[in-house]
C-alpha cells in the first residue's frame, strides 16, 4: 500500500498566451512510512506540486492518489480523505494566525477533525499532549505566535498538522526561514514524529546536505519537470542526470575552494 | 556570560499587551487630546438640544442678523435667533448623521469587499466589477445622485452619504481582506478543512478589524464634512430642521454685514473634523498600525556604557587595506539604547578575503555598513579608528553616514558593495548601464558618454551577454545572477581596494550563487581587490575565503584561518557548534542533525590562543 | 576584451534573452490598453443606466414634480408624452442612448433649452477650475511631501515632523467649503484684493482654485511623504549612497522617478474628489460652472438637465482615470504586468 501516488501531474497558471506551465507531466510513488525528499531550484516547480497535492492548486491533468483516492476528484464524504495529507509551511510567521493563540490554532485543527475529543476538556488535553509531541511546554498553549521563536512557531505549525491525524506530511522548505544552529532541532523533530506516527513525508527542499542525511529517496525537479528519482545517496553520492550532478557540485563544501568551471578567467581587467 | 542580552525580554501574553498599548498611547499628549475632544463633541451631542434647544428657538424680531454680542456671543441670525445655541443644538443632528451614515456606509462596505472570499469565482467578479465602477464616481456625486432619488431630507441624507461611502469601505476591506486570505495560514485552515465561512469569521475579520476601525473613524469626520457640504447646498436637512451645514448656507448670505456666525460654524465644522481624525489617528497607534516620530528622543539621549568586549584586534595584519578598532554601533530600540556591535576590532590585509560569519543579529552586517560609512542616524556609530586604504574615517569618536569631497570620492571609487537582495539593490527606475556609470561620472571626471562606454566595458567584464544593449534595460529584465554581476560591475567602475559583499548570494540559487561567487574570486585574484564576505553559512565562507570573523551577539568571537577551521581547530565552543550544526554532503545518513539548545548561551569572550 | 560565451545555466534563468522580452512587454501593453478600453466601455454602460435607472426611481411622477401641483393634467399628460415617458421602458431606455450618441438629451424643464447646450456652455468653466486645481496640488503637493520627507527622514528633527503633521493634517481636514467661506471672508469682507464672485479675467480664478485645492495639496503630500520615506529606506537608495554623491543628487535622481508613479496614481484618486468639490466651489464663488447648474436643476426638480449632467461628470472622471492609468504605464511598463 502506498499513501500518495502522482500520476501524471500537470500543473497550469494562467490561460491562453500567458500559460505557464509550472508542473509538467510529473509521477512519483512516495511509500508509505517514506521521508521522500523532493529538490530543485526557484522556479521549478517543487512548491507549486505540493500546494497542487494538498489541494490549494487544481492540477489541469493527471491524478493525485491519497491511500488510492483521486483527492482531486473526490467528492462529499469521500473528500475528507483530503485532510490525511497536511503540509507545514515554509515561514511559520506567516502559516500561524497572530491573532490566535497557539493552543487555539492547534485546537481548531483538532475541531475540524471532530471524531475524537469532543468536549472542551479533552480538547484541551489533546493541545497539550500535541503542544508536549513536538517538545514545547504546554502553558505556551495561552501564547501568540510572535511571543515564540522561530523555531518554537515552526514546531507549532508541525502540532497543528498532526493535530488532523494525517497519513502524509508536506514540509515545503520548513527550515529554510530559520537560522542554522536551530534548523537540527526542527528536523530532528520531524523524523521523530515521522518515526513514531509512521507518517509519509514528502521533504521539499533546495538544500542538498539536509535532504540527503533526512530522507530514503529523493527526486529532482527542473523547470516543472523531475529529471532524476532514487534512493538518496545513489543520486547525490552518483548523480545520473548532468543537473543533478550540476547541483550536487555547485553545494559549497568546507574543505574545497569554490570551483570555476565555466568561466574563463582574465576578463575582468 | 557577562552581557546582559541584548534581545527584548518575553512580552507579556496578549491581550494585556493589547491593551497596554491602548492605556500608553492614551496617556500620550494626542491621545489626551483626541480623548477630551472626543469627550467634548458627544457631551454637546447629548446636552446641546436639551439645554440649547429652547434658546434656539426664541426670535427676537426686534435683533435681526446682529453681530457678536454680550446676549448673542455669534450673533443673532435673520430670524433674530441666537447662532451659538442654534449652533450647539445642531451638534446632535450633525454628528449623529455623520456617525450613522459612517456605520452604514462600513457595515455595506465590509459586507461587500469580504463577499468575494466565501463566495463562487463569478460572484467575487461581479462585486469586484461593480465596484470598479461606483468607485470611479465621486461619492459627493453618488450622495447628490441618491439624494436625488431619495427626495431631500435627514434620512436620505443620510442613507445618501452612507451608500456613497461603501464602495470605497468595501475596496479597503477586499485589499485587506485578499491580503489576509493569501497568506499561508488560510491555507493552513484550507488544507485542515476549515469551512469558508469560519475562515472568514475566525481568521480573516479578525486580522482585518484594526484598520477598518482607524479607517472608519477618520471616515465619520469625512462623513461629517459630506453631509454639512450636501446641507450647505440645500441638498439635506430641510427647515424647520437644521444642522450645521444648512446653517452655514443661510449664514453666508449675510457674510457682508455679519461673519461671525459663518466663522463660529467653519469653527464647528473644523474642530469635528479633526476629533475624528485625531481618534483615529490614536486608535492606529494604538493598534500598532503607524508607528509615531520618536517622542523620546530626548530621553533616549542617556545612554548606558557599553563596555568594550575585544578592545584589541585577534590578529594584526601589516598595511590593512582596512583598519578598524573599537567599532560600536548603537541604535535606539523602545526606550534605551541596544548596541547590536560592541567594540568590534579587525583587520584585512590588501587582496585578503576575509568571511565574517554569524547568525542572524549577532550584528555581521551593521558592522560592514558602519565601516562602510553607511550607517544613518538613528542609528550611531562610534570607533577609535576605522582606517580605509589610508584614510581615517573616524572624525570626533564617530564614523558619519554622510561623506564629501576628497574622501566621498575614495570612498566612491575604492570600495565595492554587493548586496543581499539583487532584486531591491538596483533602482527599479533606472537603466542598469546608467547606475552602472554613474560613479564614473561621479568620481571618475568621464563625461556621459565616456561614463557610459566604460560602464559598457564594465557589464562586459562581468560577462553580460550583449551588455550594449543590456545597458539600456531596466533592472527587472535582468536575471538575479545578472543584478548581482551588475553590482560587480559598478564596484569595477572604480580601482577597488576592498569589495563588500554582506550576503550576496542567500537570495540565489546554488548553481548561480556559485557563478557569483568564481566572478568574486577573479575580480580578487586579477585586480588584487579585498573581499570583506558576510554569510551566515559557514560552510560557504570557508570555501571562498582564507581567513573566517566569527561573530555572536554583536562581538567577534573567534578570528582563525579557513585552514584551521576546516581542519576543525576551531577553538571557541560557538564556533564549533556553529560547524557541526551545518548539515553537509558527508553526513552519515539517517543520522541526528547536531543541535544548538534553544536559548543557548555561549560566551562573548574572544579567544585568543591563535598563533 | 572578448566576450566569452556565457554561462549556460545563467541564461537559461527565467529572464529569456534578446527581443524575446521586449516584445512580449510591447504585447501587454497592448493587451492592456485594450483591458482598460474594454473596462471604460463596461463602466460607461453601467453610468448611463445607473442614471436612467435614476430618474425612473423617484417617487411620483417627476414631470408632475416638476410643472407643480397647479398644471392641469392634461399638460402634464402631453409633457410625459413629449418626454417618451409612456412608452415602455426598454424604448426609453433605448431612446436614451440614441439621443445620447446624438448628443440630445432633450430640453431643460427649467431653463427652456436643450440640456446639451446648456453642458456644452456651462462645461469649460467647471473643466478650467478642476484640472487647475489638480495640476497646483500636484505641482506643491510633490516637492513638498519629499522635501518634509527629507528632512523628518530616520527620526531626525522631530518638531518639524510634529509640525509638518498637524498643520497638514489640520488643512486636510477642512472642506473646500469652509475654505471657501473663509477666503470670501478674507478677500470680500476684510479686504477686496481679489473678485470672490463669478468667472472672468485670471484674477477671478485665484481664490476658487485655491479653496479647491488646499486641503486637497496637504492631504496628498502627507501621502508623498510617507512614499518618499519609503523610498529612501529602499536598498537602491543604500547603493546609491554607497556612491557617495550629494544629498540634491541623491533624491533627485535616486529618489523622485520612483516617486512619480505613486504621486500620479494618487492624483488620479483625487481628481474625483476635485471634480465634486467643484459643486460646492462654484456655488460659493458664483462660477458659472456645471456644478451650479446641477443644484439648480435638483432643487427646481429638473431631472432632465440633472441627469444630464450626473453623466458627463461620470465621463470626465472614467476618461480621466483611464488617461492617468495610460500615463502611469508609459512611465513603469511593469505596472500594466502586474495588472490581472
């Protein structure tokens, strides 16, 4: 069984002579109980898939599979399997409501879901056991996003996506607004949950070193299209494609000067 | 740790911050005065006819049209009546309009903006079309127009002002409201399946509630001066009714003979106006929403001594291209003076690349900007020495943001900038070959059309395709690459000693950061330029530069080189978490990423044991 | 210097090279003008019945209205008559067109000739004492708001700021009326330095372009200087300075191109206020304008005249708009791709 299939996924902003095709023709099997890290650069089509999978951009063509449900197509009862796939966002300064609480974000993700903890105390003990999942005290349950840090706000944003008990997880670039010495905790907490809840993540990100130490796979996204997918370290530690091998040299290592390959030295004078 | 923190301590929770808010800017001289004008225009609304209104009735036909009095302080009107208490009668009728027709005018106005967010595509089409088009019309012709149809009178006055106010309600609340429904936590709820309706009540009309009160505020005194302006026309109030504005309009015929009473009315009129505008004006700050001048200056002025951390350099470099010692830069934050550099000391040889690398606010990029010259009031920068290519910047203690003469033109032909954000550091307005020759003909004593050769030549070198024509573009043709090699390019304009780069490639791409970067590297290794490289990725800074700053908390920690570093003989603990926290290629994978506790504090301290 | 072929990858980033762009721009320019054009249609359409719509709304019969309750029935029936107002109303409506496009809206109850003649006379005078108007606030309002912005920039000399701020927020808030009120009152009653009454040689023209514009000019320059501080607290501005030129050079030829665009845009929301605030600017000052004519014709209830009118304010403003969004793009064509 597999939680999230993409057959064929075409993607179009716009119509007539200003189409833009942002996703073109992409298929992927993500496995259940997979970290599946999806990697490109600006423009290539990685965010707006995701945003097409969970829903927030209809794809012109092809099908997205949750737990084998078209998502696209389902209709009345059957669109609640919608809510199995939540995706946490990039900067969690935007994805959290200033005006509400953090208990009360958390809460109504758990409202929506409605077939456990009904009543207000036990939705307030499941805020709290949320708020304890991903490592923060549950007396923050009382506090607005901006008295948190970044970090603290992002972890947020991962409780209130478990809050609706999904099967799959989109994390779109969710350490990339954050600064380094903080970036670990986050995604150590990411596999934590993952691990403990069997969830299927789809990990999209433009860095290479995060992607290949967190996820099984990976597949890699150029304007709109995947050019290469496998298991992680075959396709960074032996790149197939010449792009991925352009991307995989193009990462800055510790120990190796900056590389100039095409560019001819002596023009600036 | 010996400093206190320079970050804000825990805000209060919420709402009592809310509130707070609200108390302080009360309590400040506008909202004092907005309070008791307030106060005094609903006080009259309320008494005014009950203790006026017999007064104003009485015709002393014996005293027509008099002028200013000791019985009739404005005077009397051409039925004999006393102005002043018609005058303070007439508050309830005039302010109660305003007051009505502004909640019906935003009540509409909301209703109609938010309708697009729950409703079909082809609805929220409609409305926006409509809208379109009832905002291009004048809303004093729109109420002329309604009161037309209405028939002449107080309620259709009203309801006239109300219906022409809500197009434009309706407009701020659709911007607002669209704003609000663009950002990630809407799709959060969307993708959570919260209903569009609940979406709307619980995360969009919240959000959007500040500044339609502020707007609705300022737009009861517009309101008011509408409905005076259609009642001084004879479009509203009808006798034997009366408010100010029909008041005005029989006062002016007597102006010649008698200009008390249009005087004593504009006063009304006037002061209504502005209560409106001044609470609005306090409920925005209140809000948050406008920031006010900085009414405490003054007192900002005491300013606590900043003890120097690092008053002596980590390593000494013979004949710095540039030189600074004790470098601190304050600002004002709140009600004290933070100081995000303190004391800050190093050296670049010529030709050197030196990274300086730190997290967010531990005060990399003040530093560059402030050795830079850059740096403006309010923010304040002091140094005993900031020596650039043999010049001394510090003049009495401080480095000025503002630059002339000699020294502006070293400055301007010297010392290269590349810029974070390749998209916001070139004049959008302005052909990039034009920004490019400038400094040429600035500095360069080249006229335009040699300026403009050279800034060709310059695009050339830095490898624009077709840079002739690629002069004559505009910044948003080009590539983030490209704005950035442009950058370059006007650095090249001059003989640079030392190029500044305070994080040049963060908005880029890898495959273009790295293209960025080798034209960084040619332009030091041809043209001996130094190369001051700010990053927060130490894994970056270490492959392009020979010598790394390391700076926490506005201190330069650790000063080794990229040998050493690489060779993982970083001494500070801060430094060393900082490398381990980078994620990298040779990690084992599935590992743990390697973490720094939140709120972890390290010590300022330099270390100084380097050979 | 040769020029080495370029990076692959960097040409291959989003900004395609040569014409291809620059054509693609022409292309949206295009598509723009045809929008805008399309829209002007759709919001001329929605005027006219807006005002046909009007007039059929009033209450009672307006022909009666408008003879009194003393004309006999039988003239009141012929007046409708005349008027078409007893055909059904899709002819009306049709019929309102036609003469519209012939430009003939028929005759004035009131003034006993054709409502286009009485436009056509009455039009120069309201059109001279609006576009007046808008040109002396945008040529004060601009200056000003950036030379406050320069001074008050970063928190620097705050009595200035707190000066500057309430007197223009005090002018902004007080109505051409009351303007008015108090230049008559200047110039009439204290002194007669200027004629405050009717329209004739260019000193006649002084006191009603000024009550018009003066709060109007002090609203827009709190709204310039806002913009203006924005703008010197953009990066652009930081590389500019990074080139060490004067302050002069610096704002204007950094500072005010970026300017222009949100001065003019706000000079397009204006003008409608301007044009309505001819109505009461004209009554004041005895202009013989359209705006004194319009209250003529609503208080002796003659709707013909009064519809008229109502629709050639409407077409000013539409028409002016669409001139000033023109202009906006020929300055920045990427206001027009931004539009959807």
């Amino acid at each position: 069984m597999t939680d999230l299939v993409l057959e064929n996924v075409h993607v179009r902003y716009g119509s007539g002579a200003s189409a833009h095709d942002a996703v073109r023709d992409v298929s992927l099997t993500v496995g259940s109980g997979r970290i599946v890290g999806l990697v490109g650069e600006s423009g290539s089509g990685k965010s707006t898939l995701a945003r097409a999978v969970v829903g927030l951009h209809e794809p012109h063509a092809g099908r997205i599979l949750v737990g084998g449900t078209d998502v696209v197509r389902a209709r009345g009862r059957e669109a609640a399997i919608r809510r199995d796939v939540q995706m946490v966002f990039q900067d969690a300064s935007s994805s959290l409501d200033p005006r509400m609480t953090v208990g009360a974000s958390v809460e109504e993700a758990l409202a929506v879901r409605g077939t456990v903890a009904r009543g207000r105390a036990a939705r307030r003990a499941e805020v709290a056991r949320l708020l304890e999942t991903v490592e923060l005290d549950p007396a923050r349950a009382g506090d607005l996003p901006s008295q948190l840090s970044g970090g603290q706000r992002q972890r947020v944003a991962v409780a209130r996506a478990l809050a609706a008990s999904p099967r799959v997880l989109l994390a779109d670039e969710i350490t990339s607004a954050l600064d380094v010495s903080v970036q670990g905790t986050v995604l150590n907490l990411l596999r934590k949950v993952q691990r403990e809840l069997d969830l299927t993540v789809l990990f999209i990100s433009h860095n290479l070193a995060v992607v290949r130490q967190l996820c099984d796979e990976v597949a890699v996204m150029k304007d709109g299209r995947l050019v290469e997918a496998g298991p992680t370290t075959r396709v960074i530690d032996a790149p197939e494609h010449p792009y991925t091998r352009d991307l995989v040299d193009a990462v800055p290592r510790l120990a190796a000067p900056v590389d100039t390959p095409t560019l001819h030295r002596g023009a600036v004078s | 740790m010996t400093m206190p923190r320079d970050l804000p301590a825990a805000a209060p929770a919420g709402p009592r911050r809310r509130r707070g808010a609200l108390l302080s800017t009360l309590r400040s001289p506008l909202g004092i005065v907005a309070s008791l004008f307030l106060l005094t225009l609903v006080v009259l609304a309320v008494v005014g006819p009950l203790h006026w209104g017999e007064t104003a009735k009485v015709a002393e036909l014996t005293r027509l049209s008099e002028g200013p009095s000791a019985d009739h302080l404005l005077g009397t009107d051409a039925g004999g009546r006393d102005v002043l208490a018609r005058m303070l009668t007439a508050t309830r009728l005039s302010v109660l309009t305003a007051v009505l027709a502004t909640l019906i005018g935003v009540t509409l106005g909301v209703v109609l903006g938010l309708i697009p967010i729950v409703a079909p595509r082809w609805i929220a089409r409609a409305v926006n079309a409509a809208l379109g088009v009832a905002l291009a019309f004048p809303s004093l012709l729109l109420a002329i127009v309604v009161s037309v149809v209405l028939g002449v009178g107080a309620v259709s006055l009203t309801l006239a002002i109300g219906l022409a106010m809500a197009p434009a309600y309706a407009r701020l609340a659709q911007t607002l409201g669209s704003s609000v429904a663009g950002r990630d936590f809407v799709a959060a709820a969307r993708i959570l399946g919260v209903g569009r309706f609940r979406i709307l009540t619980r995360h969009v009309l919240p959000n959007v509630r500040d500044p339609l009160i502020v707007n609705a505020s300022i737009g009861a005194g517009t309101a008011l001066v509408a409905a005076t302006g259609l009642s001084f026309l004879g479009l509203g109030v009808q006798a034997p009714r009366y408010d100010w504005g029909r008041m005005l309009n029989e006062s002016l015929e007597g102006i010649f003979v008698n200009a008390a009473p249009s005087l004593g009315l504009a006063g009304a009129i006037v002061f209504a106006g502005v209560t409106f505008a001044l609470v609005g004006e306090t409920l925005s700050r209140a809000f948050g929403l406008h920031q006010p001048s900085r009414r405490l200056w003054r007192r900002l002025r005491r300013r606590p001594a900043s003890p120097g951390e690092q008053a002596a350099p980590l390593s000494v470099v013979d004949d710095p291209v540039l030189r600074v010692r004790d470098l601190k830069v304050s600002a004002p934050r709140g009600d004290w003076w933070a100081t995000p550099v303190r004391g800050v000391s190093f050296d670049i040889g010529r030709g050197e690349v030196v990274g300086v690398v730190g997290e967010s606010g531990s005060g990399k990029s003040l530093t560059c900007m402030a050795v830079a010259a850059l740096l403006e009031e309010p923010l304040e920068v002091t140094a005993d020495s900031v020596c650039f290519d043999g010049t001394e910047l510090v003049a009495g203690g401080r480095v000025s943001g503002q630059t002339s003469g000699e020294l502006a033109r070293r400055l301007g032909t010297r010392m290269g900038f590349v810029f974070q954000d390749p998209s916001t550091s070139l004049n959008p307005a302005l052909h990039v070959g034009t920004q490019v020759a400038e400094v040429g003909l600035l500095h360069g004593g080249l006229s335009r059309s040699a300026a403009h050769e050279r800034a060709v030549d310059r695009l050339d070198a830095v490898r624009i395709p077709d840079a002739a024509r690629r002069a004559h573009q505009y910044p948003h043709e080009f590539s983030g690459g490209m704005r950035q090699r442009a950058m370059m390019a006007m650095a090249l304009m001059g003989e640079p000693a030392l190029l500044i780069a305070d994080e040049p490639t963060t908005a880029l791409d890898v495959t273009v950061q790295r293209e960025v970067m080798a034209l960084l590297a040619e332009i030091n290794e041809v043209k001996g330029t130094a190369v001051l490289f700010v990053s927060h990725d130490i894994t970056l800074v270490a492959s392009f530069c020979t010598r790394v700053l390391v700076m926490y908390r506005g201190a330069i920690v650790e000063d080794l080189s990229t040998a050493d570093l690489a060779a993982g003989r970083a001494q500070h603990p801060y430094t060393r978490a900082l490398v381990e926290a980078v994620p990298h290629l040779d990690a084992e994978p599935g590992a743990e990423f390697a973490t720094i506790a939140e709120g972890a504090d390290f010590p300022t301290e330099p270390v100084r044991s380097r050979s | 210097m040769t020029t080495p072929p370029a990076p692959t990858l960097l040409t291959g980033a989003p900004a395609p090279v040569s014409g291809g762009r620059s054509r693609s721009r022409g292309g949206s320019i295009g598509s723009f003008l045809l929008r805008r054009l399309v829209r002007l249609a759709g919001s001329v359409v929605a005027l006219v019945t807006l005002v046909f719509v009007m007039v059929r709304l009033i209450p009672g019969d307006p022909v009666r209205n408008a003879l009194g309750t003393n004309a006999t029935a039988a003239v009141v029936e012929a007046r409708r008559e005349s008027l078409g107002l007893n055909d059904p109303l899709w002819q009306q409506y049709l019929d309102f067109w036609k003469g519209l496009l012939a430009w003939d809206l028929g005759d004035s109850f009131s003034l006993h000739l054709p409502v286009t003649t009485i436009i056509d006379q009455r039009l120069p005078a309201t059109l001279e004492l609006a576009f007046l108007s808008l040109a002396v606030v945008l040529v004060v309002s601009i200056p000003l708001g950036i030379v406050f912005a320069a001074l008050t920039r970063g928190g620097r000399r705050p009595g200035v700021d707190v000066a500057y701020t309430s007197i223009s927020g005090l002018l902004s808030v007080i109505p051409e009326f009351l303007t008015g009120v108090a230049l008559v009152y200047l110039f009439a009653v204290q002194t007669t330095l200027l004629p405050v009454a009717g329209r004739g040689g260019p000193d006649s023209y002084i006191l009603p372009v000024a009550a018009l514009s003066l709060g109007v000019t002090a609203g827009v320059s709190r709204i310039v200087r806002v913009e203006a501080l924005t703008v010197f607290s953009q990066d652009y501005v930081r590389t500019a300075r990074a080139k060490r030129m004067s302050r002069r050079r610096l704002y204007l030829r950094h500072a005010l191109p970026n300017l222009v665009t949100p001065a003019l845009t706000v000079g397009g929301l204006v003008l409608g206020s301007l044009i309505a605030g001819t109505v009461l600017v004209e009554t004041i000052f005895s202009w013989p304008g359209l705006g004194l004519t319009i209250i003529d014709a609503v208080r002796s209830k003659d709707f013909p005249l009064a519809q008229g009118i109502v629709i050639v304010y409407g077409l000013i403003v539409l028409v002016a708009n669409l001139v000033i969004d023109v202009v906006l793009v020929w300055l920045d064509p990427r206001s027009a791709l931004k539009e959807t």
